[in-house]
C-alpha cells in the first residue's frame, strides 16, 4: 500500500468536504437573513399603520380640524376609532407571534397604548363640540399620545434591530480589538 495516495486520498475527501460544508453554510446563512428581511418588511407595515393613526388622532390636530357640522365628527371617529381597532388587532398579533422577544414586548405594550389615546383624543373633541373646558382632556389626551409615541419609537427601534442581520461572532470581536 502506498502511504501517498492514501494521504492525497484522505486530504482530497476531507478538502471537498470542507468545501461542500462552507457554501452549505453560506447558502443557509444567506436564506435566514433573506427572511429575516422579509419578516421584517410584514412588521413594517403594522409601524407604518400604527404611525399613521397616531399622526391621524393627534389632539391637536383634531381639534384644529373639528367640524361642528352634526354628526360629521361621529363619522370620522367611528373611522377612526375602527382602524384603531385593526392597528390593535395587529399589534396583539405581532406581539404574540414574533420570534423576537424585544419586538414582542414593545407590541404588547404599544397595542392597548394606541387604542387609549385614539379614545382620549376623542373624548377631547366631544368636550370641544359640547363647548366644556377642554384644557384638562387635551392634557390627558397628549400624555396618553406621548406615551403612544414612546411606545412606537421602541416598537420601530424592535423591528430594526430583529431585522439587521447577525454578525458573526469572531467578526464582532475582531472589531472590538481593533478599538
């Protein structure tokens, strides 16, 4: 028996192996962050409606926009308080389905956020058509909006970060050394 073309033997098989395992791995590598791309683009369209109905019932801006025409208010609250309901709807769904533990908390927290300022936003226009002070519900309903907008802000940074893919961990410290 010849040593050498047992040992090119062995050297061949173990080469070509390493090679089939090294493109399986990037070939995977290169699947999960497509659909972690993607993923994140699903999510992205629930941040996108929540920040949409948020900038739709800011206080302000409803009550600069009030029409006392008679019952064109409860139209366009009925409206709002529906696609309210959905972005909700939606969120509870995020929160309960995300591989993302970060994603899932800040959905948790921002569905029952959005549906209370949608409702204190409305509760200061009825206080303005009714002609009461409306001081006190337009306070209420900006820290309710405020609190909304702090919960978007965590739920968008959720999705960025669930989105980016991972760093390999010997890039991450070859980095770190050179700091």
């Amino acid at each position: 028996m010849d040593w050498s073309t047992l040992l090119s033997a062995f050297v061949g098989g173990v080469a070509g192996s390493l090679v089939t395992g090294a493109v399986g791995w990037l070939s995977l590598r290169q699947d999960r962050d497509r659909v972690r791309r993607d993923r994140q683009m699903l999510d992205a369209e629930v941040v996108a409606d929540a920040d949409l109905l948020l900038m739709d019932v800011y206080p302000p801006r409803r009550g600069l926009n009030l029409d006392p025409t008679p019952g064109a208010e409860s139209d366009r609250w009925a409206d709002l308080i529906q696609r309210a309901t959905k972005v909700s709807r939606e969120l509870v769904r995020l929160a309960a389905g995300h591989p993302d533990n970060a994603v899932r908390k800040a959905a948790s927290d921002l569905s029952s956020a959005v549906l209370r300022a949608a409702t204190r936003s409305q509760w200061h226009v009825r206080d303005l058509l009714a002609n009461r002070d409306a001081s006190q519900s337009l306070n209420s309903a900006m820290a309710e909006h405020e609190g909304a907008t702090a919960g978007l802000f965590k739920l968008r940074q959720a999705v960025m970060a669930a989105g980016a893919p991972k760093q390999l961990m010997w890039i991450g410290r070859r980095k770190a050394i050179r700091s």
